[in-house]
C-alpha cells in the first residue's frame, strides 16, 4: 500500500483526487495539509474515508504520518520548499502546481537523486528544463 500525503488537500482541485485515491486499492491517504484545515481529521474537511489528520505544513505532515509519496498541489509560493522538505525526508513526490521555475526543477532534481527518491514534476512547455 502506497501511502500519500496531499499538499492542498482542501483546495478546489481537491475532491476529485481525493476520490481517486479513496479509490484505489493501493493507495491510503495517511494525511493532509492545508492551513486553514489544520487539526481536522480528513473525513470531515474532505469527505476521505481515511482516518489520517490535516496538519499546517509538510513538515508537520511527515513527522506526524506514514508518508511514502506526497502530492502537491498548493500555491506557487509553497510548491518549491514543500518538495524541498519531502525530498531532504526521503519522500517521493508528485507535483500537480505550477510556479517552478527552471532552476528550481534543476535543483530539485539533483537533490532528489542524490537521495534516491522519485519526483514527477508538472512540466510544462515554459518551465521544463531542455536537455
């Protein structure tokens, strides 16, 4: 079973993630993260049929759950550091925001293998490194 922790878990893209991974049968939503949430259990700030908790921040998030991947889908102010601390954990991540830039994804790269874990960042055709 793959355990998530989903960065912007009461945000508008929300919903239907959270219904695909309830979904799923190798996927468990372990936690969340939203500020405004913070403190809440996940079924009811979400309608999730998990039993992990919302915290206010990634950090608090994996020190607190199982994590093995975290899904991010927060704000471009939050997407860069929230990689930054999964990754530095040894978390493997799924980026579903934007405002990355190419040096960020350069960055983030070299850190993710040199902990050998996987990030899949949203590319797209502005910010994704060329090789």
């Amino acid at each position: 079973m793959i355990r998530v922790c989903f960065a912007g878990v009461t945000g508008w893209t929300a919903p239907p993630i959270v219904a695909a991974i309830d979904a799923a049968d190798d996927l468990t939503l372990t936690c969340g993260v939203s500020r405004s949430a913070a403190g809440r259990p996940l079924a009811d700030a979400t309608a999730s049929r998990s039993d992990g908790s919302i915290y206010s921040s990634v950090s608090e998030a994996l020190q607190s759950a199982e994590v093995d991947v975290l899904l991010d889908y927060t704000s471009a102010a939050a997407v860069k550091e929230n990689v930054l601390t999964a990754v530095r954990a040894g978390v493997h991540v799924v980026v579903g925001s934007s405002g990355l830039t190419a040096s960020d994804y350069a960055e983030l790269d070299r850190l993710a293998r040199d902990r050998d874990v996987v990030w899949l960042p949203r590319a797209t055709s502005r910010s994704w490194p060329r090789s």
